[in-house]
C-alpha cells in the first residue's frame, strides 16, 4: 500500500475520512520527532499530540505514522542510524 495507507485506515471514520494534518504542523512534529530521537527518546509531546487529535485523528493514528517517519529516518539513505549525514555520493551524482 501507498506510504500512510495502513496508518489512515486508524483514523476515525476510516481512510476516507482522513485528511493530513497542515504541512506546517507535519513540519513542526517531524522536527521535534527527529529532536527527541537524537536525544535518545523518540516521541512528541502531550501538547502535540493534541493538536492532531484536534484535528480528528486518533492517538493510534498518530503512533503509527510517528512509527512510519522513525523507520523511514532509520532506514535512510545512509543505513541503519544514519539520517543525511555523510554517506554515499547522492543518486544525481555522477560518480560510481
């Protein structure tokens, strides 16, 4: 399935009834994932997730696509651990 789709089918009311939070909240909440996971304790804050059940989404919802950016972040370019640090050249880049 699409990136979220499993994830959407958590939001009440089902897949259909789900729309993404603003990009400037997905922002926010990535950002202070990715904190939060370099200072060794992934997750959000109370407050943040308040303002996605606010907008309708459940706590499970929330949980899963948090689950979805850990592993994505986790399972980088760069491997295990690595976000965008240095790793290989990037895909556009010439060199073998």
């Amino acid at each position: 399935p699409p990136m979220g789709q499993d994830c959407a089918a958590l939001h009440p009311g089902g897949a259909a009834a789900h729309v993404d939070p603003p990009e400037s909240t997905l922002d926010a909440i990535g950002a202070e994932m990715e904190a939060s996971c370099k200072a060794g304790n992934c997750g959000i804050s109370e407050a943040s997730y308040t303002s996605l059940t606010d907008l309708g989404h459940s706590k499970a919802e929330v949980d899963c696509f948090l689950g979805e950016g850990q592993r994505r972040h986790n399972d980088g370019p760069g491997g295990p651990g690595h976000h965008d640090g240095p790793g290989g050249p990037p895909p556009e880049d010439p060199r073998p």
